[in-house]
C-alpha cells in the first residue's frame, strides 16, 4: 500500500474500497503508515467524511484487527453502554453496577478522556489498585461473579482503534462521526456484548454541539450496528452544562460514591445542590438497557426496577465488589475523601447578580486539563485529585459574593489564573433563560 495515494485519494473526496480500508488497517497495526501519514488521512477523513459503506467496513475492520470475546457461556442478558463524551459525565461508574444489579450481565470496555471530554478510564484509576487490563480469565469471572466488568482496551483488543483513538485525542479529529462510529462499535463488537445503549451527548460540552448532528451520529451508530449485527438503541442527552456538579477524576468518584449510598458525606456544597441530572440520566439508561435485555417491556418498568435497585444499596454493594475484584480495596471509601490528599481548595464567588444562564461546558473541560486533569498530548499523566465542584447550575439566582465553585488546586500559585479561566466559561444576566431539557430523543 501507498500511504500518500491513500491519503490523496481521501483528501480529494473519493470513496475508499473495502480492501483500502483493510490495508489501511493493517498498515496501523505493523507500522507500515507513519504516525504523521495516519494523522493526515484522519484530518482527510475529518473532512471529507466516510460514506455508510466505508464506515461499516472500517468499524469491521478494526473490530477484527484483535480478539473478539465470545461470552456466550456467561449466563444472563450481556448489555452494554456507552457514551459520546461530555463534561462530568460519570455515569458508567454507576451504571454499571445498577444494571449488574437488575440482572443484567454488563461487560464494559471503557475509553480515557478526549479532548475536552472525560474518560471513564481515568475515572477508574483515580480509585488506588483498581486494574482496567485483565485477563481473559479475570474478565470473565468478574462478569459472572460480579455481573458487571470494567476494562479498557490491552493491545489484544481492537488495537487498531486503540492507535487511531489516541492520536484523534491530540489532532483535532475528534469531533468526526465516522471516526467516532467505527471507534465505539469496534470495541463493542470485540467485547462480545449482545445489545448496546448508547448516550450521544449535545450541546456546548459535547463532541456534538448541535441537535442534528447529534440526531445523525445516533442514527449512524444505529444503522451500522444493524448492520453488523448488534442491536442499539441511542439517547440524545444534554450537555450544554457539566453533568452532576463535579468535574475532576477523583471527584467524580466520590459524587458517584454519593449517589449509590443515597447520601452526601464527603463534600460540602452550598444550597443543598443535588446529583439529580446524573441520577436521571443514569436511570433512563439503565431503563433502555433493561428493555434491550429483555428485563422489562417500557421505560416505565424498567425505571422502576433501577429506582428500587438505588433504594435497596445493592447497587453500593456491587460497586465494593467490583473495587475489589479488580485490585483495588473497598477500604478506600472508608475515608474517601482522602482521594484528594495533596489538593488546596479555592472558592470562586461571583463578581455580579442575576441568572447563571449560559456555562461554556467544552472550556470548562479545557480547564481541567489545564489543571492537570487531562491531556495534552498522548504522553501525558493524568492527576485525577484536580477538579472542581460546581455551587451553581443552569438558571439558578446568584447574587454577588456567591461562591460559583470550589477548586481542587495542586499548587495554590494557580487558583488565581484558573478562576479567571472558569469565571470566562460563565455568562450571568439578569433575566433567566429556560433551561434545556436534559434527556431529548430515543432513537431505534
């Protein structure tokens, strides 16, 4: 294969065959394109886009590029989520043992953040010893004894994507529907799932920014999982604000950690403000899940069997073991907040009054990685203590002196240089704007 006819090919609008995009595919796995080849086909990609046909044949492709799990001795309905990224959004943390709990058997395989999105991945490992690479064996057993697994992507699987997902993160390719179809369902396909729900974010902090695009990716993810054999369903959420009111790694967790045990004891947040888009959100997907596993009929039941899962703390209890089936030690959330160990906190308070009626929630993720919350480049290291709290969210009144947000800061020299950053993510006026509604569309 030519790499340069590849990529001129590309750049010049013409569709690729489907033996192009397997050698493509194989050109990533035994180096025959350079990184800087790679990345230049994906800006051609990003502009030029895929057609169905060549976005099926690259999401098959790549899903074949490494093992593919067959979990079919695993007894119970194995359903799958994912989402399209957001800001605070820590929903599979949750989900995952909800439905674990509703019967389901949930055998997750994760991504690390992108851009200015958060990354499960990251969440995960902000939790001490808790491993995200297993072996075949221990993924299997964590599924059936747990009901519930979490794992990133080991060099085994779909290791295609796996090269192509970490250089989107720092090229600018991210927001691209093809890439971001082929690059989910290929994961999916190779964990061995038999039914995804997937959470297509939209809004100002999703990859999405507007309603038909994320309508056309959700309908695209759809039709190509069809195709290939995986039935999905897809929710339109929204995210032109942070989900919950944590954004940071370990922070995240520990609003997770809130949520399971229905109770608030590790942060301190004014105004008694509450996770009740993020439990929403969660439970409405755990709903779709049980409908795809054949749990429950409507979204009514299936509402109600993950409410009554919440109430009951089971979903706690299988968070705890699935902590320590993996490596880490339930004993960590015995002080969790301990989590942020090394961290100075900073108050914002509000240089105005009126209505918090706009948040920038895309450069309010930029700003954890300024933080040291994200990455720059592929190399980077994550410190998962660095965040924030929200104290406000959409269409709430603020008055001046109000605290807007509390930082999470390693070095107290910075507060003032990221306060400034986060008061720009704001817009306060003195009239109050509806509020979006959060879950939009479910497509089938």
């Amino acid at each position: 294969m030519n790499p340069s006819k590849l990529i001129k090919k590309k750049r010049d609008g013409h569709e690729l065959n489907v033996e192009e995009i397997q050698l493509f595919v194989d050109a990533l796995q035994n180096g025959a394109m350079a990184d800087y080849q790679v990345t230049s086909l994906l800006m051609a990609i990003f502009f030029q886009g895929l057609t169905f046909q060549e976005t099926v044949a690259l999401t098959s492709s790549m899903a074949k590029s490494g093992v593919q799990y067959d979990l079919s001795s695993i007894q119970g309905p194995k359903i799958d989520k994912h989402s399209t990224g957001g800001v605070g959004d820590k929903v599979s943390l949750i989900l995952a043992p909800l439905a674990a709990a509703c019967g389901l058997k949930v055998p997750m395989m994760s991504g690390r953040g992108l851009g200015h999105t958060g990354g499960t991945l990251d969440k995960l490992q902000a939790i001490p010893g808790f491993e995200i690479l297993l072996s075949r064996e221990k993924f299997d057993h964590v599924l059936a004894n747990v009901g519930c697994v979490m794992i990133g992507q080991d060099e085994k699987i779909a290791p295609a994507d796996k090269k192509l997902y970490s250089l989107r993160d720092v090229t600018g390719t991210v927001e691209c529907i093809p890439l971001i179809t082929s690059s989910i369902l290929s994961k999916k396909i190779a964990e061995g799932t038999e039914g995804l729900v997937m959470d297509i974010k939209v809004g100002n902090g999703a990859l999405m920014h507007t309603k038909k695009n994320a309508r056309a990716l959700g309908q695209m993810i759809v039709k190509v999982s069809k195709k290939l054999g995986l039935p999905c369903q897809a929710v339109i959420t929204n995210m032109d604000q942070p989900l919950g009111y944590a954004v940071g790694n370990a922070v995240e967790v520990l609003e997770c950690v809130e949520v399971m045990q229905g109770k608030r004891p590790f942060i301190e947040v004014p105004n008694n403000l509450t996770s009740s888009d993020l439990r929403e959100v969660t439970v409405h997907l755990c709903a779709q899940m049980l409908i795809l596993g054949k749990k429950v009929r409507t979204i009514n039941e299936g509402r109600k069997m993950a409410q009554n899962a919440l109430a009951s703390g089971e979903v706690w209890k299988r968070f705890l073991l699935l902590v320590e089936a993996q490596g880490g030690s339930a004993s960590t959330f015995d002080h969790p907040e301990k989590l942020l160990t090394g961290t100075t906190k900073h108050v914002i308070r509000s240089k105005k009054t009126g209505y918090l009626n706009a948040i920038q929630s895309e450069e309010m993720g930029y700003l954890l990685v300024e933080m040291g919350g994200g990455r720059k480049k592929v190399t980077d290291t994550i410190d998962p203590a660095v965040g924030f709290l929200l104290h406000r969210k959409l269409g709430s009144r603020v008055k001046t002196g109000d605290p807007l947000a509390t930082l999470f800061v390693r070095n107290s020299a910075d507060s003032a240089q990221f306060e400034r950053l986060f008061l720009n993510t704001l817009e306060i006026h003195s009239a109050r704007k509806p509020v979006p509604k959060l879950i939009q569309e479910t497509l089938t």
